[in-house]
C-alpha cells in the first residue's frame, strides 16, 4: 500500500509537466521535475523496483501507476531531444546565420553534469543623489576588445540582485564574451521608467571604460529574465544606441496593457499588485504608464534582432506575451527567433545542464553568435 501511494505521488508530481502549476510552491515544484527530472526518476525507478522485494494485491495498480509517472517525468527529456534535432536548422534559417555553433543543443551526458560558476569583479557603474548602483563584471580571457552581454536580472521589478543564476555567464565568457550582470533601482521606491535609465547608465560606464575592460562598444546585446526582460526589451527597442545589436527574452512580459487585463492566478502571485508597485497605480489611474512600458508597442522596422525563450507551462509569466512580441516582430519584419519549450515553466534555466536549460543556453550562444560573433 505503501509504495501505490508514493507512486500516486509521484505521478501527480509530474503532471506538472504537462499542466501549468495552480500555486507559488507547487511552481518551485515544476522546476525541479522539468529540469532536475533524473532525481525525481530515479525516485520512481527505486520504488517500482521495490515491488519484486514485497507481495501486495496493490502491486500490479501500483506498476501501472508508477510507469506513467515515469513517462511523464521522462517527457522533458525526450521533448528536449526532439527541439534539439531542427533547432540548428531552423535558427539558422529563422535568423539567416552564416556563423554556425557546431555545438549539440541537447546531450543526455549533461544532465549528469553541474552548472559551473566563477566569480565576477564588482563594479559602481552610476552614483545617484540617493543610491549607487553596482554590476558583476564576468571578463573574457582576451588581450582583443570584444563583444558585451549586459545582463537584466529578474524578481518582480522589485526584489533579486546582479547574483541571480550566474551560470549563463560564467558560460558567456568563457566563450569569449564581456559579460556585465547589473543591478537597477527597484519598486515600489522606484518606478518605471528608472531601470531603464539604469541601463543607460550602465551602457555609458562600459563605453567609457570600454579599453580597461576590453569592450567592444559597436557590438552590446541586452539579456534579461522574467521582469528584467520587460526592462531589456524596452531598453533595446527605445534607447536607439547604436552599439545595441540584439535583445534576448527570457519570458519577459511584453504587454504590460494586456498582462495586467489578465493577472496570473494569486496563488501564483498577486501579478496587478506587483505590476502597480512597477508602474505607480493600477491602470485606472496610469494608463499610460502600461502602454508606455509595454516593450511591443516600440516595434518598428528599425528594431534590433530578438531571442525570445519561453515555456508554455509558465505560471507566473503568460505565454500569450511571448505570441503577441512574435507576431509584432513578424509583421515588422525584424530577425527573430522564439525558442518554445512545452514543458517549461518560469525559471526552468535555473539549471542549465536541465533540459530547458541545454537549449536556451545553445539558443542563446546562437543568437550571439549570429549578431555580435566573437572574432
């Protein structure tokens, strides 16, 4: 009876990677089965096995039940290495690429393997009446001035630091890029647009110190998660410095108006009250504080290239921002690229040797690669 019930639980465990999760923790849940599925299959492995050890009239349900639970868990992993079979064709036609990364998207051996990390130097970028504003400097091992990664750290425009998942650069510039993972003025006390002006400040400190930092100020590319997407999208599509060259999205929201029409469920998270701390009121009383931060309604033919990466099972941040971007982009006809993973949800790169986290990294690298190549 004991191992039906485990079993039980394990199979409404993975459900979540097939169904978006109703509350807060039970999304910390889908995590951890979508990119750390190995620990949760062999859990179950372990206790199907346990029914050859133990007579039970419960065993043959028992099987049953545990056997789908193991499909279900093992859906990411086989999801990941079908988008990994086109991804490199269809990005590089998608983007019209003529420098290839020869890299696999995807590799059962990496999901074995642990994230690596390194530690940045800690920079004041800009000083304020009433606050200075620092950046985590990741630097390349290079003589040659290169391409800048500027990174936009997420957290509900309200709360994370430039330390969030330092993974993905650490990975960056050990491939030869600059990488600056900066920190922004955060709300309530702040409001929009101020980390925008951050960004500013940010791509001034860098294009300054561009010869002790070995930067290449004509080739920057903006990169930001969750809330610090919406702040990357709108920097890359309003600022109009030249030197930015792409923007990549990490289910960002997109459309302020309509996100706020539609919040996300509030046992997820209170989405208005954290969009109202953004923003300064509901959208009653600043309406044009939502149009105004929505990054699609800055689309235009002269817009840089966009990465986009999304789950379709995120719960905190609605899927339909990245559909609306994509088909702005399309009708602009500016190069972009929406990598879709079925079966994540928000901050499945949390792990990047997962497998959201093997393709957003490859799709990442990619993109670079196309619009700011390390030469």
């Amino acid at each position: 009876m004991v191992r039906l019930v485990l079993l039980s639980v394990l199979l409404l465990i993975s459900l979540l990677t097939l169904f978006t999760a109703p509350a807060y923790y039970l999304w910390l849940l889908a995590v951890m089965v979508g990119e750390y599925g190995l620990l949760f299959i062999g859990g179950t492995l372990i206790i199907l096995a346990s029914g050859w050890l133990t007579k039970s009239r419960y065993n043959a349900l028992g099987t049953c039940v545990g056997m789908l639970a193991l499909a279900l868990l093992m859906l990411p992993i086989v999801e990941a290495y079908t988008i990994a079979q086109k991804l490199p064709n269809q990005m590089q036609r998608e983007l019209n690429l003529k420098n290839l990364n020869h890299e696999k998207p995807f590799s059962l051996l990496r999901l074995f393997k642990r994230d690596p990390q390194s530690t940045p130097k800690v920079l004041t970028y800009v000083t304020y009446s009433d606050t200075n504003l620092t950046l985590d400097y990741y630097a390349a091992k290079t003589a040659a001035k290169r391409p800048c990664i500027l990174v936009v750290h997420g957290g509900s425009w309200s709360s994370g630091d430039s330390k969030q998942l330092p993974e993905l650069n650490t990975i960056l510039a050990a491939k030869g890029y600059q990488v600056a993972s900066i920190n922004y003025r955060l709300a309530p006390k702040w409001h929009n647009p101020a980390p925008v002006e951050d960004v500013r400040a940010a791509l001034t400190y860098l294009t300054s110190h561009a010869d002790e930092l070995k930067i290449d100020t004509s080739q920057f590319v903006l990169l930001g998660r969750s809330a610090g997407a919406q702040i990357a999208l709108l920097a890359a599509y309003t600022l109009k410095n030249t030197g930015i060259k792409g923007v990549v999205n990490f289910y960002g929201p997109a459309d302020m108006v309509w996100g706020y029409s539609l919040p996300a469920p509030k046992l997820v998270m209170d989405s208005r009250r954290v969009m109202e701390n953004y923003l300064g009121g509901t959208y009653t009383q600043v309406p044009k504080n939502y149009k105004t931060s929505s990054p699609i309604e800055y689309i235009d033919s002269g817009s840089v290239p966009t990465l986009t990466i999304h789950g379709a099972n995120d719960a905190l941040v609605a899927y339909e921002h990245s559909r609306r971007l994509n088909d702005k982009l399309q009708k602009n006809g500016i190069s972009h690229f929406w990598l879709k993973l079925p079966w994540a949800t928000h901050g499945f790169d949390h792990h990047l040797n997962g497998p959201g986290g093997q393709l957003s990294s490859y799709a990442v690298l990619t993109f670079l690669n196309g619009v700011v190549p390390v030469k």
